[in-house]
C-alpha cells in the first residue's frame, strides 16, 4: 500500500488549495478525483471576489479571470429597482483555467494528481483512519482531506455529515449565451413571484458578446417546480435571437457548516463541510479561507505527531464565520418569504452586510452590521436571535 502524509479527495478549489500548501510544505501529497479533466464541468455561475482577496493564497494570474465586476443591480418581476456601483467588487473566473492553475500549483508544489479515481472506502483502526479504498488500490495517509463536494462520501462515512436534506439544496442550471443584453459588468438578479419564487435568476458579464445566464432554487419547492421552468421562460423573453451553449447543472449546499470538522485525522473542508454562503450559494472564497486555516492545523500536526492541533480548525471555523453564515442562511430565509415590495431592502441588507467585512482576513463582520436587518424585519428577525447566537 502506497503510503502519503496526506490524501486529498477531491480536486477542486478546496482540494487543490489543501493540497498545493500542504504540498508546498514539505509533506508528501496526493490528490484523488473521479473525474478525467480538472475544471470539467463547470458547475458554478464563476463569481468569486476580487484579485487581492485571490493574491492572499496565491499570485492572481490574468489567465484565469474573464472579466472584472464594476456591482450589481436588482431586478424585481423585470423592472429594475436597484443599481450599484461597487468598485472592486470581484471578479467573474474561468472556472476550468482557475482549476487548472491551482492543480499546476500543486504538482510543481511535489503532489501528485490521480484522477479518473473514485474513493470508496475509509480504512479504519482503533478510532483513527490508516487511508481509503480506491478504484486504484488501497492508499495509506496520515491525514486525509474530504473535499469531495456536497454529498461528501467521506463525510457521511466518518459521522461528519449527513446526505444533504432537499431544504437545505440550491438546485441551479445555467447556459452561456452570445448576447450583450445586461452585459454591463454588473451582476444582474432578477427576483419576484412572478420572475421566480423561491430563488433567483442571474445574468453575469462573462466576456465582450457573451454572458451566463443561470437560475436556481432555494431548498423545497413546490412539487413539480424546477429552475429549467423559469430560466427558459426568462430566456424565451430577453434571448430568443441569441444563440445558447454550454448548459451547466448543480447543487450547493445550503445548509450550515457543521461544528466538528475533523474526526481522529480526518478532516472536511469546502462544499463536503457545507462551507457556503446560504443566500447566494457562492463558495469559492469560503473554500480558500477554510482550506487556509486546515492546512496549518495539518502542518502543525504533522510537526508536532499530535492530533491536537486539529481540533483547532473546527474552533477557529466555528466562531465567527459560523456565525456570519448563520446570519447569511437567516437572510435567505427571510429573502424566500418576503413579499415583492421587500425584495430590494433584503439584497439592500445583505449588501450593507457584506459591505463591513474585513476582507484582508478570514470573514470578520462587526454586530452592529445586523442592525439594518434587525430594523427592517423586526418581529420576524427576533425569533431568529437565540439560534443565531446558540452553539
């Protein structure tokens, strides 16, 4: 049996990440995943935040980015309501070349790359993890990282997680499509009982003559309802002359992050620990900071030969940014009930919230960034506060 300091399921942006700094550290590394092409599919609308947030673990490369954002406007039942200029807002990637680049890193870093590899198993003695069953062969690892996305097999495997529940799921699809409608380098939401209720429909600027074009779903719906309903009415009314391509599927957990990330010396990072924001089911960023903060705990573990050090990410990850993706999940609660004429004071809040983060370092809102939120829902935001505040 091959033996490794670190196996790492999943090869996309929080296994690649996990596996270039832990590669980059010294520790011997390999990274597993099912599929034949790193990038491929696409399975995200491409929108994470700015380069220097990107700089922060590692050099931004132009190679990877399609296009700059400049802010957002918000449309309700087709009538524009909201416009705003961010600077530096973020930027829309080329998610297959922003892979590509993060797996470079990693192998020039000394891991190695298996794909066209599915983990089936954990191998498992007295209460810690030896390695995993493979479709290549037992793999031997001190540690090992499950950040094989929202079903996490090795999650569930290890009492970690559970199958994700259809409420706590983002169902979404998308198409590019050749147009410069809404191509303005803002992202455009359009929202409303009658664009689409429970969820929301983007169009984003993906490049000169060409945009993404997506819709998705908030948990349970109705029985019968899909995201394929709206988006295709939508795109019969602004794009019936435009030539569509590439459709791209996905489900992203909604759910909240679990308080213990790691089991003897297993750990879980990214979708497979539910590290995504709730009300835009965005995860790139919150996959880097995360994957961050569990490769020093791993370096120093594996400095140390104390599994300790471990426990310190789920510390670390259950504070503040539990928090703050507690507060994200309340916003999308509210934004799902809320008649048409809240919509704008919803995205409004959740802007004036996210507008405070210290985005230098791993999320860090003040409290007082609630308090628009707390005015504008009132009675129904109070009956949220003990959750909030609870574990």
């Amino acid at each position: 049996m091959n033996q490794y300091d670190v196996i790492v399921s999943g090869a996309s942006v929080a296994g690649l990440y996990s596996g270039y700094k832990l590669a980059k550290a010294g520790l011997k590394v390999i990274i597993l995943d099912r599929r034949e092409a790193i990038g491929t599919p696409v399975r995200c609308g491409e929108a994470t935040r700015n380069r220097r947030e990107i700089e922060r673990f590692f050099p931004y490369d132009e190679s990877y980015i399609a296009r700059e954002l400049t802010g957002l406007a918000i449309h309700v039942n087709d009538s524009q309501e909201l416009s705003v200029e961010i600077p530096d807002t973020g930027v829309i990637l080329k998610r297959e070349k922003f892979e590509q680049y993060i797996a470079d890193l990693a192998i020039k870093a000394g891991a190695k790359l298996k794909l066209i590899t599915t983990v089936t198993g954990l191998i498992e003695e007295k209460g810690t993890f030896l390695g995993v069953k493979s479709t290549i062969g037992d793999i031997g690892g001190s540690f090992i990282v499950a950040a094989d996305g929202a079903e996490s097999f090795l999650g569930r495997s290890a009492g970690l997680t559970c199958h994700l529940k259809p409420r706590d799921a983002y169902t979404a699809l998308q198409y590019r499509i050749k147009s410069d409608k809404f191509n303005d380098g803002k992202m455009h939401f359009f929202s409303g009982s009658e664009s689409i209720p429970n969820g929301y429909i983007w169009v984003f600027p993906k490049g000169p003559g060409e945009v993404s074009v997506g819709a998705g779903l908030f948990g349970s719906h109705k029985k019968g309802e899909k995201a394929s309903t709206y988006l295709d009415t939508f795109i019969a009314k602004h794009y019936a002359d435009s030539e569509k391509y590439m459709l791209i599927s996905g489900c992203a957990p909604i759910d909240i992050a679990p308080k213990q990330l790691s089991k003897a010396n297993l750990l879980i990072v990214g979708d497979a620990a539910r590290m995504v924001n709730p009300l835009t089911a965005g995860g790139i960023m919150n996959a880097l900071e995360a994957a961050d903060v569990m490769g020093d705990a791993i370096i120093k573990s594996h400095k140390t030969g104390s599994l300790k050090p471990l426990m310190r990410y789920s510390k670390k990850l259950s504070g503040t940014p539990r928090f703050i993706q507690k507060a994200f999940y309340v916003m999308k609660e509210l934004y799902a009930k809320s008649p048409d004429s809240e919509i704008i004071e919803t995205v409004r809040s959740a802007a004036t919230f996210l507008a405070k983060a210290d985005r230098s370092k791993l999320f860090k809102i003040p409290v007082t960034a609630l308090f628009p939120m707390i005015r504008l829902y009132a009675g129904r935001f109070i009956k949220w506060i003990p959750w909030l505040i609870r574990d």
